[in-house]
C-alpha cells in the first residue's frame, strides 16, 4: 500500500480488531481513553461540506478545592497546498488564506481560543530544491506582512490566539530570512515571534540554505488563555529545547512541523508525547499534508537519482497530555482540525504525582554541559 493512501493508524486498528481488544490496544497506545468533545452538527456538517478531517477530545484534571479548572481549547490546523507549485507566488498564499480561513471558521464555531497552523502554512516547503527563486518570494515580514495582516483579522473576528507560522523576511537586518512562528493576541495585536531554534541537515530538508538558527531563544506568551511556546519543526528532537520552554513556564507548547514517512514517521508519535511527560505540560504536535510536486528535478546527495518530490506529508496531528495520554491522530492524507480541551491544572497534579522538575538535577547537568561545551573538556570515562 502506498504511503499515500493510508488514511491512519486509528481506522486500520479499527477495522481490523475486535472491539475488547481494541480498546486493551488504544489504552496501551494512547492512555486512559479520553471523552470525545461534543461539537456543533454546524462545524461536523462545514467539514464535511469542505472536505476536511474533524474531530475532538477532552483532556481532563481532577477537581480540586482551591483552584477552579482551567479550561482552554486548541485547535490544530493541518493542510495540503492548494495550487500547484509553480503557480504565481501571490495566487498560491491567497488560495492557502482563503482555505485555512474556512478550517479556522469551523475552529471558532468549536469554541476554540488557540489555534495553530503548519510550518511555513502560506508556501509549499521547497527548501528540499536550493532554489532561491521563487521561493524566497513567499517570505514576508512578521509584524506588517500580508500574512500576519489576515491572521490579526482572524484574531480580532474570533477572539482567538493565532500562531502562523511563516517564511519571515526581517528587513531591519539585511533582508535576513528566518523560520519563524508570529504570535497574534486575541486582541489583533501581534504578541511577538519565535524563531525555529535548530535546522535540519538531513535527507532534502537543506533548509540551512535559506536560514539559519533562530536567535530568540526560548520565548514563551503569556495569552489569556494560558503560557505557550512553539518549538518549530526540528526542535522536537532535542529535548533540552522542549525543557527551556518550559523552564520559561509554557503550559502548552506547539510543535508546527512539515515532515515526510520515510523519513520520520515512526518518531513522530513519540516525540512530542514525550515531552509532554517530561515537562509536565501540553504538548501540540502539527504536520502538513500531501506530496508536492516541483518542477525543477534535484538530488539527495547519497546518489540515488534526482526526484521531484520531497516524500509524503503524513498529517498525523495530534494532542499530548503530562500524564502521558494523548489523542488519536489526524488523517495522514486530508486535511484536518483537531480541537482538544485542556484542563491546564492537569500539568500541576501531575508534576505533584512524578515530581521530574522536583528530582530533576538541573545544577549538575548545568555543571557538566559547561564544561562539555570547551574545547579543553575530558570526558568523565573510568578506565579499569
């Protein structure tokens, strides 16, 4: 079966095992089951009308005396590129705005108060080509661009928290491109970005031809719906970056990604599920969908042929909880909103239970990592 077709995980366990047996696996899986959101037969009939994978979960804590829940909902948004690469680069970021406009219509209607678009939501992701032109044209400016200008109107519309994900132009610094993530207040305001903090060198993802680390560091917004983070794409391989952002208090940090099967898949489940548990908070984990074709062949570098395609976004987003339950996946092949509601006093009673920031030996990694870092350093190898 190709890659392609493959509608998920979920629907072919579904299919196939006897329902005693598939609720043993799910648990194993997946956690303690989680109640599924009631969401309006309006939004369950526009995704339908539109195409797209719909579904909800509740993430809930135990009720406690002195604190009242915190209740807040997310929605991830996962997407195909509407027209054809070479298509003209302005007709290619409408199209993308007006199709995430509609997913993020039915968002609203959900009572969603974050939503989260893909990595670099307004083009196709073809830094696999080394081509400067035309994909340079799609970067934009975080704080005035075309992009963020739609996004605070959806914001302002929806009394929602936007997190858009762009090719950024910084015009203040040469012309600089950077990988960053805009965080748009519930007010219209933009509340400031975060740029992509490690850049992959592996397979086609040659994105350090077009820009390098972020120099943000590990910024988290405080919005009135909770402290949040985005840790952009690669960045969900290296735990110590998920930890600084929740050094830095974020209570749910978003993972906007655009990631192929063969490359990555099996890691996919994995990651951000566990980051969940090892820094006692939510965890969002986004991926585009879909096979984009280029025009103009290139090569992996590993001598194989040239090819014209990057490989399968596998979609796939999901949910994690601090207590290691997470939600089923979104489609692999369609596009899709999850909305999930989170109940933010779950990370507190969980870190009560496992204590990891408590037991955590933060001063003697401090120590060593300092150390690691010199040139003079000695690894600390005992030789009979």
């Amino acid at each position: 079966m190709s890659e392609g077709l493959f509608e998920s995980v979920e629907k072919t366990l579904e299919a196939n095992l006897p329902e005693a047996e598939l609720k043993e696996v799910k648990r194993i899986l997946y956690g303690k089951e989680l109640r599924k959101l009631k969401l309006p037969q309006s939004a369950v009939n526009a995704a339908l009308e539109r195409d797209f994978d719909l579904q909800g979960y509740v993430f809930e804590a135990v009720p406690e005396q002195l604190r009242a829940p915190r209740i807040v909902r997310v929605g991830l948004i996962q997407n195909k590129i509407v027209l054809p690469t070479d298509a003209p680069v302005l007709e290619q970021i409408t199209a993308l705005h007006k199709r995430v406009g509609e997913i993020v219509d039915v968002a609203a209607a959900c009572g969603v108060n974050i939503v989260c678009f893909q990595e670099a939501w307004t083009m196709p992701f073809a830094f696999c080509t080394r081509e400067r032109e035309p994909w340079t044209e799609f970067a934009e400016s975080a704080e005035m661009g075309f992009t963020t200008h739609f996004c605070k109107e959806l914001a302002q519309k929806y009394n929602i928290v936007v997190v858009s994900p762009i090719l950024e132009r910084d015009e203040i610094h040469g012309g600089t491109l950077w990988n960053t993530a805009v965080v748009v207040s519930n007010t219209g305001n933009v509340l400031g970005k975060s740029r992509k903090n490690h850049i992959p060198r592996v397979g086609d993802f040659n994105e350090s031809a077009y820009y390098m680390e972020g120099n943000t560091g590990h910024k988290v917004f405080q919005t009135q719906f909770g402290n949040i983070g985005v840790n952009i794409c690669y960045g969900r391989h290296h735990p110590l970056n998920w930890l600084m952002y929740s050094m830095h208090g974020a209570e749910i940090i978003f993972n906007p990604s655009a990631t192929v099967g063969c490359l990555s898949e099996p890691m996919w489940s994995i990651e951000a599920r566990n980051a969940a548990i090892a820094n006692h908070c939510f965890t969002c984990a986004i991926n585009r969908v879909g096979t984009e074709n280029f025009k103009n062949e290139f090569t992996s570098g590993d001598g194989k042929k040239a090819h014209h395609e990057l490989g399968h976004f596998y979609g796939s987003s999901y949910v994690a909880a601090p207590d290691g339950t997470r939600s089923p996946g979104l489609s692999r092949i369609r596009d899709g909103l999850l909305v999930a509601e989170l109940d933010l006093n779950l990370n507190r009673q969980t870190a009560d239970k496992w204590n990891f920031k408590m037991t955590g030996r933060y001063d003697m990694y401090a120590d060593e990592l300092t150390k690691a870092i010199h040139q003079d350093f000695k690894p600390n190898i005992v030789n009979e």
